[in-house]
C-alpha cells in the first residue's frame, strides 16, 4: 500500500511539471536603444539592472535596418556583478550589420538580483534603432522535468532491484555483475565531470549537424550520423545547454557500449570477472578514448568498440577450441589491461595536454558557429 502513494504522488508531481512545462515564456526585461546609457570610461553601453530566477532566458535582439539597425555590428552580453557573475552561464554574441532578428539563450543557476545587457558597439557614431528584450522561457520548467522524472525513474529501479536482491529473484553473483557494471561506466564518464571537452575538427562537425538537424536541414547530414545526433538535437530541443546535451551522448553511448560487450562476451566466457575485464578494456582502450573524447567523433567510437567486439569473440572462440588446460587469473588479465591502458594514455599526450579544448561557456553563439 505504502508503494502505491509513492507512485501516486510521484505521478502526480509528474504531471503538474509536464503542464507547467508548456507555459509561456515571460518578459523579464524590455527597453529600446534610446533607454540605454553610455559607459564613459569603456565606450560600452549598459541597461538597467533586473533580477533573475534560476532558469533558461533569452535575450531577443529586434532591429529596424533602414533607420540605422544596430549600426556597424556589436557584442551583447547577460552580464552581473561579480558575486554572481558564475550564476550566468553564457558569454559575448557577436551580431553583425544586417541583424534583423537574433535570439540569444542564457542559463541562470541561481538567484541574481542586480543583472544587466551589456552591448559593445563596433563603431561609434551613426543611427541605430534595435530594441531588447529578455524573457525567460519554459525551458527550464522542461529541464526540471526531465530531472525529475530520470531521478523517480533512478529511485524506484535502484527500490525495484534490492527488492529483487531481497527476495532472492536476483543471485548474488548477477547482484555484483550490475554493480561492477555500473562501476566501469562511472570510471570511463570521469572525463565528463570537467566543464570542458577536449574537441577536435569532428566534433564541430557534429556540432553544426546538430543544428541542421533541430533547424530541419536534413540532407545535409550524413544518414549514419542520424543513429546518434538525435541524442543532442533532443537534448538540445528540450533546452539543455550544448555541454550538457553532448555529455549525455557520449554517457548513452558508452553505456551502450559496455552492455554490447558484455553480453558479446558473456556468450563465450563462464568467468565472470574475465567477462566484465574484456568488456571494461572495450571502453577504456586508448583508441576508444581517443576517437571519443580527442577526436569528438562517436561514429568512430561506435566502429572501434564493435570492431574490437567481434576480434574478441574470434579470439575467445579459438582459445575455447584449443582447450587449454593452463588457466590465468582473470584478475591478473584485468591488471594487465588497466596497466597497458594507462602507460597508453600516458604517453599519448594529445588526449589530455595538448589538445585544444572547447571551454562550453559561450554556448548559443558556438553552437551557431559565430
């Protein structure tokens, strides 16, 4: 009885969000180009302070060209002062001459009660005539649902297996297989802890695929991309920031990696611990890390891991047909493969040292390639 008011309240919550999710957005902040004021000392232009809640808002650039626009181009920023500023997540957008309309996405993790559009003309002088707004959208309210509801979904499978655990449905060797198995996956997410990911050429790519994908450009994406950008356009959709959204591809698909190459290999090996081994090695390989992180490519990443799949079946079945009876330690094979991954990382400093790395902090006006 007691689990079904929790499922009840849990729906209930539930529902509430997702109606709230589908409100509309509200003006926060409204002015004109002659309601702005001159900063002497840096020649940039401020507004008036307003306050902001925790949310997704939007800076709303509307110009009139043929009185003047926004002149010769500028940078607008959500700025605050210094005590908060870190509560704004965001930086400069660059808007050029014939800027009609542009619409800029900020996200606010907490209460600031003393914020301001901060624009830094190119040029001095001339007629312009552009007005802002800033309105905070539902974004957020869809973001905090889809955290709700993964969090209740978290609970109640972590309630549903220890009760399963319990009543001896589950053994206790399947009970630390799980738990190793989530243990692997939480060691090769460590990388996404950081508030940086070290990018290559192919990760921009991904990058302006995703936006063709949510702007419905869809021919100008290759058809084997669309089995894994749809986890960042639906992120992106729902109002995650780009960091966040890519993050949750690459857990997704090192997730699903991992339970491949278990299952692959849980079909040839009665071990175990020589089982979870092989498939750990499967995703923390250096070349996996390599495709993933450096180069930002999940298409090779994805090549990699079932590539490494189907060579590690072949070996297993040979080794199985030899019938050797000389065995090794599944935790000395397990030592080895963490040792060989190390030394490889090590010395491959273009994974860590010398990579250029993408800070995620300016994230409309990257994701749109200005």
């Amino acid at each position: 009885m007691k689990k079904k008011w929790i499922l009840l309240a849990e729906g209930l919550l539930l529902a509430v969000l997702f109606v709230l999710s589908f409100g509309g957005s509200d003006i926060v902040f409204e002015a004109d180009h002659q309601q702005l004021y001159r900063v002497e000392e840096t020649g940039g232009i401020v507004s008036k302070d307003f306050a902001l809640n925790p949310g997704v808002y939007r800076i709303i650039v509307e110009s009139d060209i043929a009185n003047g626009g926004i002149g010769s181009g500028m940078e607008i920023s959500l700025e605050a002062e210094e005590s908060t500023f870190r509560a704004i997540r965001g930086n400069r957008a660059t808007l050029s001459a014939d800027t009609e309309h542009k619409r800029i996405t900020y996200y606010v993790a907490d209460t600031v009660d003393a914020a301001h559009l901060q624009i830094q003309p190119f040029s001095e002088g001339g007629n312009v005539s552009y007005e802002l707004k800033v309105e905070k959208t539902t974004a957020g309210r869809r973001i905090l649902f889809v955290i709700v509801l993964v969090l209740f979904a978290c609970l109640d499978g972590i309630a549903i297996f220890r009760r399963k655990v319990l009543c001896k449905e589950v053994s206790g060797q399947k009970k630390w297989i799980n738990c190793a198995m989530v243990g692997i996956w939480m060691i090769a997410c460590i990388p996404l802890l950081v508030d940086y990911l070290v990018l290559g050429t192919d990760s921009v790519q991904c990058l302006r695929e995703t936006e063709y994908m949510l702007q419905g450009e869809w021919g100008r994406i290759p058809a084997a991309h669309l089995l894994y950008l749809w986890i960042p356009a639906g992120m992106r959709w729902i109002g995650f920031p780009v960091a966040t959204s890519y993050k949750i591809m690459i857990a997704f698909l090192s997730g699903a990696a991992l339970a491949l190459l278990y299952f692959l290999f849980s079909k040839w090996g009665k071990d175990a611990r020589l089982v979870l081994a092989a498939a750990a090695f499967g995703i923390w390989n250096p070349l996996a890390v390599k495709t993933l992180y450096v180069m930002g490519n999940p298409g090779k990443f994805v090549v990699c891991v079932l590539g490494y799949a189907v060579l590690g079946s072949v070996v297993w079945i040979l080794l199985q047909k030899r019938k050797s009876q000389n065995k090794i330690s599944p935790w000395i094979v397990f030592a080895v493969l963490l040792i060989l991954v190390l030394q490889v990382v090590y010395y491959e400093n273009t994974i860590i040292l010398q990579s250029d790395v993408q800070y995620w902090y300016n994230e409309e006006p990257f994701m749109t390639g200005e």
